[in-house]
C-alpha cells in the first residue's frame, strides 16, 4: 500500500450526505463520528441524535499552500525551500532537495523558478537591467585599453639623467611625486556595514579631497611636460665627481639630520657649505681643548707634544702594570723576580711597558713558568708569544678571545649585542687581541 493509498484512505467523508470531504469540516464534539461537510453544516442537518444546536470543531485536512496549486506546498515546505536557495546557491538543488526532504531537486526546481523567479515575487523584486558594455581591448600589438589611456609620447633622457630625476618617462611617473602622502587620506577607508549615511558622506568628501590632490599632481606634471622643465632639470644636475666620498660618521649623520629643517630657507649649495662650515667649526673647537690641555700640562712648543705624549703614554702604562701586579697570581710573582738580573723594579716596569725591548731569555722564562697554568695547551706558539708580551694569562686571554668572536659573530647575524669584558681589562691589550685575530683570520676587520 503506497502513501498516496494511505491519503485516500484517511479521507472524511459527510455523515449526513456521503460525499467526500475536502479541505474544511466540521466534527460534533458531542457526537461520535459525526463529520459535516460546510454545505450540509450551513443547512443544520440532524441525524440520529445529533442536532444542530451542538457545539462543533472546525477542521482542515488539505494543507495551505502560499500559491494556489493542485499539490499544494506546505508553508514549512516553502520556508526551509528559501532558507536552502539562500544557504546552498541558485543551482544546487540536489542540496536544496536534501534540505527541504519531503521533495525532489526537480519539483524544488520548478516551484521555485515558476512561482519566485519568472512569477509575480520575481517581477517585483528582480529588476534585469543591461548595462552596457564598453569595449576597451585593443588590436595585435596595439596600446592597452586606446579607450581609457591617453598616448604620451616619452621625454628623451638618458639613464643617468633618470636615475638622477628619478623619473620613470614611459609611466610619466616620478619616484617622488607631488604631494607624496595624498593616497594617506583613502589609505584607511573601507566599506562596513554598520555605515550610517553620516558616515559614508564623511567617506565620500575623503574620495573627493584624494581625487582634488591627484588633479593637482597631474597639472603640475603637465605643466612640467609642457614646458620642458624635466628637461632642463636634468641639465642643472652636476655630474658626480669618481673621488669618493669621505664616510660620513654616526654624529655627523644626526647633525645633518637635525640641520634639514634649514634647508627649506637655503639652495643646495648654501647648505651644503653650512653643513661643511659647522663641521670645521666643530673640529675646530676640539683642536683649541686640546691645545688648552697642553698648555695646562706646560707645552708651549708643538715640537714638546710627541715626546710629551710618549711620556704620558708610559706613565699610564706603569700605573695600569703596578695594578695588575698588586692582583696577579704568585706564579707572575716568580717571573718578576727571575729579572732581578736585568735591573731594579723600574727596569723590570719599563720591560713589561716596551713590548718590542723584551729579551729572548726573558721570553723564554716567561713562556717556561707561564706552561704550568690553565689553558696553556690550548694555545698555539703566536697565541703564546702574545700572551707573553702583553703578560696575561692563559685563561684570561681565552675568555677575552671567546668574548670578541662571539660578539663578531652575532654582530654578522644582525643581532645587536653590548660586548662585556672581564673588569680591569686594559683598551691596549684588547686592541692588540682584536689585531691579532684579524690577522690570522679568526674574524674580519671592521
């Protein structure tokens, strides 16, 4: 027994007139099994011990459909059929058919084209309006878009005059141009939907004040093209000297920086030479502090200055030496004394001042009492000989050795590091280390 048996069979029909009843009838609700069709219950038919004066229920048993139809479609039908075009597309109707159950993809197709596409919801509310088309493609080997894009013919510079300009001519483009920061003002603008039309007005006057400043752009671009002002700027560019440039420092650089501010009140000469006249005047200063220092110290002659500084160089040498001498190891102790022969403790100073005086004998005293401390195996016979000169230990020269490759290394990665040094380390000796590991290629020079 199919379903359409089952409807058949669930049908009423009039108890009073025994014709079947469709859509709407009426039940006694104090009578059992009594149905009236409207026609019969209009005319106050009574049977048995029904009357008409009873109360009664009205009832329908055809579904409501929204369009008049012979199958009609149930209102929840109708319903999840909107919610499923909206959800899955026009198109899918295997998934609208599976989201609406009770009917196929080719009845939900045809319901919905019929009554919501080509009916009257359709006319009303779907408005098929052609815009038209302009053809803006172009012939074989033709400009792009002849329609959109005006043809400039390009100005007639060489690359160096370009690079200089930083002008593009086949774009008509500058890499700087007038008023660079206008696409600033629209940079930021976007479509929400919680716009009210206060705030899309306040949009709209953005586009037009971005739309004002590009008109701006391209009438002074105009103006130059006119009249050959690209030209005639690049002819006053001076060609660039071969002498290179003298490397200008990290204060230097923030002086210039800070300087800018002028350069709108003066031409690139005059700034140029106010830059060059600050700079003398900075080093000139330094000069006279300089000089200032040595006439405190009693220097009237400039012929006094070299041996004055030679002096100055040993005395600091001494005091720096007498402190490392008060903290070494008593192994340092016993090479000191190993000297006696050579002099008094002003000689054993002056030794240990002059690298280049020392003595093969005290070199090799020194290399023979410096083989009983730490971390002498691990250095070569150079790394040897310098330890010696400069009178550090082993240990101390490798922890300083590891400290300046370290920092070199993560100097090459890009990873700024502030260097820190064991205390007490003496500038000389640490530029003597970095010098000597430059030299036999455990780091480059800077």
């Amino acid at each position: 027994m199919n379903i359409e048996d089952h409807i058949e069979m669930a049908k009423y029909r009039c108890s009073y007139c025994q014709s079947d009843i469709s859509g709407y009838r009426a039940q006694c609700a104090e009578c059992f099994d009594i149905d009236l069709c409207l026609q019969c219950f209009s005319c106050g038919a009574e049977l048995g011990t029904h009357k008409r004066d009873h109360s009664y229920k009205i009832f329908n048993d055809s579904p409501v459909g929204a369009f008049d139809i012979t199958k009609a479609w149930s209102l929840a039908e109708e319903t999840m059929l909107l919610d499923a075009v909206e959800q899955y597309g026009f198109g899918n109707w295997d998934d609208v058919a599976s989201h609406v159950e009770s009917r196929s993809a080719e009845e939900c197709q045809d319901h919905y084209v019929t009554f919501y596409v080509n009916g009257s919801i359709g006319r009303e509310t779907i408005v098929l309006t052609k815009s038209p088309v302009k053809d803006h493609s172009c012939p074989e080997g033709g400009p792009l878009s002849p329609s959109i894009t005006t043809p400039i013919s390009p100005i007639e510079l060489s690359i160096q005059e370009q690079h200089d300009l930083g002008y593009m001519p086949f774009r008509d483009d500058f890499e700087r141009e007038h008023d660079n920061e206008a696409e600033t003002v629209i940079s930021s603008l976007a479509n929400n939907y919680d716009d009210d039309e206060l705030d899309i007005a306040v949009k709209l006057v953005q586009v037009d004040r971005y739309r004002t400043r590009l008109k701006e752009r391209e009438r002074r671009k105009r103006i130059a093209r006119e009249y050959n002002l690209i030209q005639a700027a690049a002819s006053l560019i001076k060609p660039k000297s071969q002498t290179p440039k003298k490397r200008t420092s990290k204060d230097e650089k923030e002086f210039q920086e800070k300087m800018k501010v002028y350069a709108q009140f003066q031409s690139s000469a005059e700034h140029e030479e106010f830059l060059e006249k600050c700079q003398e005047e900075k080093e000139l200063k330094a000069r006279i502090t300089e000089l200032w220092k040595y006439r405190e110290s009693g220097i009237t002659k400039m012929d006094e200055v070299d041996d004055y500084e030679d002096e100055l160089y040993k005395r600091e040498k001494k005091r720096e030496n007498k402190k490392k001498l008060g903290s070494s190891s008593p192994i340092k102790r016993v090479s000191m004394v190993s000297k006696k022969a050579a002099g008094g403790i002003e000689e054993k100073l002056d030794i240990l001042i002059d690298d280049e005086g020392l003595k093969d004998e005290g070199d090799e005293n020194e290399m023979k009492d410096m083989s009983i401390l730490p971390s002498y195996g691990m250095l070569s016979e150079r790394e040897k000989k310098l330890c010696n000169s400069i009178g550090m230990t082993p240990a101390n020269y490798m922890t300083i050795k590891t400290c300046i490759i370290k920092d070199y290394l993560q100097r090459r990665q890009g990873i700024p590091v502030k260097i820190r040094y064991p205390s007490g380390l003496d500038k000389t000796h640490r530029r003597k280390i970095m010098s000597f590991l430059t030299d036999n290629g455990w780091i480059m020079a800077v």
